[in-house]
C-alpha cells in the first residue's frame, strides 16, 4: 500500500507527463496541420512521429492490440476524419489528428464504425466531444462493458 505521500507524488508524475504529450502533441500537430511555413516534407516526418507517439501511448497501444489496429489503419481513419467536420482547429486541438492520440475517442470511432454507426453521427458526435459540450468519459458510456467491445 502507498502512504499518501507517494499517492501525491505518483498523481503529480502522471499530471506531469500527461501535460508533457501533450505538448509534443500539440507542436506536432501544428507541424502536420498545411500551413505556408510547412514543407510536405516536413509535415510528412512529423506525421510520421505523431504516429509513433500514438502507437507508444500507454492507454492507446493496449487498444490497438485489441482490435488488431495497425499504424495503417491510424492513418486511414485520420484521413477518413480529416475529410469531415473533424478536419479543424477545435478548441485548441486539430480534432482529427486528437482523435486518434488519444484513447476515449479513438475507442468511440472504431467501435462506433464497427457497430454501423453512420460516419456523420460519430463525426457529429466527436465534434461534440471536441467542443466540450460532451463530458470526457462520456463518450464511452454509450456502449456497454466497455472494454469488451470486439
């Protein structure tokens, strides 16, 4: 058991390293996301990096496992959300790009899609999500025993 004060540390570490990717994943995006400063060759590496930060995510990676998601498959549902709505600065997050870095609303899309749920109802609600006006945990909470989605 943790005496409270390595709870508190513990909790500090993880709030630390949560606002650290968060970072790096926000400069990313705002080297992939076209722009008159960004050459393609540039946006093609930091693409490529974002990728990997995503398949290296401690809660994303799991997932990816799962339902055998490769960093194809990423890549295609990024491109598949960028011809969306989700193809915008929401928020401070290029929703698309959010979408799959992060677990909740990657779970939402691929399980969603899975389900035959139409592509402009998840856009429509992820867009929700992204906005703010859906709670964070939210999303999940439409599917049930989360986790055991196949």
């Amino acid at each position: 058991m943790f005496s409270r004060r390595e709870n508190k540390f513990k909790n500090m570490l993880a709030l630390f390293k949560s606002m650290r990717r968060w970072k790096k994943v926000k400069k990313l995006q705002q080297k992939i996301v076209p722009s008159q400063e960004n050459t393609g060759e540039e946006r093609n590496q930091a693409f490529e990096e974002y990728l990997d930060l995503c398949i290296g995510d401690q809660h994303v990676a799991p997932f990816m496992k799962e339902q055998n998601l490769t960093r194809k498959d990423l890549k295609g549902i990024f491109q598949t959300l960028e011809s969306t709505s989700l193809g915008q600065w929401v928020e401070d997050h290029y929703a698309a790009l959010t979408t799959i870095a992060y677990l909740e609303p990657l779970y939402f899309f691929v399980v969603s899609e899975k389900q035959g749920k139409s592509l402009s109802e998840i856009t429509s609600d992820l867009m929700g999500y992204w906005k703010g006006d859906v709670p964070r945990g939210s999303l999940l909470e439409t599917f049930d025993g989360f986790g055991s989605q196949a």
